[in-house]
C-alpha cells in the first residue's frame, strides 16, 4: 500500500516559471513532510521540510504549503531555474528520526 | 549541514561475491541510520533501520541473512551484500540521523553496485 501518492511523476517548466509538485498521504500519524532533490547518480538532499502545526514555510525560492485536513502537501518553486531540474521526493514520518515513507518522485526539467 | 559519506562510490563485483559497503557520518553522531535501495527511476525503498550497538530491523521482504546491517559506533553503519547476484545490482544509499540534528535525516552519495 503506497502510503504517500505524489505528482505529477513529470513535469516540464520554462525558467522563470513556477513549478509545483503535490502529494498526499493516508496515515494521519505522519507529523514530518520533508522534500528531497535528487540529482542523478547522487543522493538526496534535504530542501525543505514542515511539520503540520503550519501551513506554509517559505525558505528562498521553496514553498511547501500544507493542508491537515486535506492530507495533502505540495511544493512550490518559484523562478524556477535550469540548475533545478532534478527529481524531488516528498515523503513522511512519524517524528523526524524515525523511518521515512517516500512518495514516488517527480522528474522535473527547466527548460531554459 | 550534516555528512554523510559513503564508500565506495561504486563497485563492480562477479555472482556469488559478497560486497561491503559502508556508512560514515562524519560531522555528527548518528543514533540511528537507514539503509535504502533504489532502481533506476524509482523511489526509495526503505530496507531497514539501525540503531547503533543494536541488530537492524528490517522491512518486510529483505533478507536479513543476505543483508548483512551491523552498525558498531554512532559515526560507522556497513550493508554487506552477501553472495551477491544480478538481481541484486542497485543504487544503495544510507542516511542518518541524530536527536542533535532535530531528526532530520541525512543522506549519503550512494553505491552503485553491479553484479555481473
């Protein structure tokens, strides 16, 4: 059972433009959302996370934006650039140390 | 923020060979690290957790016998792949985390592993 859905699985933005990425989740447990980059043949790397006592956490060009009720969360790119383009993971825990549930990834390219 | 090291970086190894990969956290001690494996365009999959001076716990449908976890010092976690085959070619990556570091996992650069 895919416990975090995520999409789209790709997605082709023009540089400058906003990219966005969504994903919900089914156990209501889940109290940490981080996203992940991946560049190919490296590991990820952590961009932004938010526990769900917010609903929004901006840091630079990054935005997730949370709905408890929803169970959903997405991120947001703004200005998007060619240097992002990468795949993004959302993914979930119970407490931020414990195991993490990864949603299935987005392959996003900036075209520039 | 945090380090998390990985060695090798990649290896090629003949069916039937066993493979050891290690872990390292290099700036923080790792209470707990994780250990995944990933195919090419796929997710991450979760093989199992280790705590450190105590047996790794894994997830469902990995053999614990063939996936050696042993996780000896807060900074130090190795997989060996035992009696490796084809089907077992991946990208294995580990992370770790540490109540200093608020949870947050870290990850590693990954091994590629091929089995020919």
């Amino acid at each position: 059972q895919q416990q975090v859905k995520q999409s789209p699985q790709s997605l082709i933005v023009q540089k400058g433009g906003i990219s966005i990425i969504n994903c919900a989740y089914e156990n209501t447990a889940f109290d940490y959302f981080p996203w992940y980059q991946q560049f190919p043949g490296k590991g990820p790397a952590l961009l932004i996370a938010i526990r769900p006592d917010v609903s929004e956490k901006k840091e630079g060009r990054f935005t997730i934006s949370f709905n408890k009720s929803a169970k959903q969360f997405s991120l947001h790119i703004m200005d998007s650039q060619p240097g992002d383009s990468a795949t993004y993971f959302c993914a979930a825990s119970k407490g931020a140390g414990n195991m993490l549930t990864f949603g299935g990834g987005t392959r996003l390219m900036v075209k520039p | 923020g945090a380090v998390v090291s990985q060695h090798p970086s990649w290896v090629i190894c003949k069916s039937g060979t066993s493979v050891k990969i290690e872990c390292r956290s290099l700036d923080f001690q790792a209470t707990t690290m994780f250990w995944y494996r990933q195919f090419p365009k796929q997710s991450l999959m979760l093989m199992a957790t280790s705590n450190e001076g105590s047996k790794a716990t894994y997830e469902q449908g990995v053999e614990k016998d063939k996936f050696l976890i042993n996780h000896a010092s807060l900074t130090l976690s190795t997989l060996t792949v035992t009696s490796a085959h084809p089907e077992d070619s991946s990208f294995y990556i580990c992370s770790a985390s540490s109540r200093g570091s608020g949870g947050t996992q870290y990850f590693g650069p990954g091994t590629r592993l091929l089995v020919l």
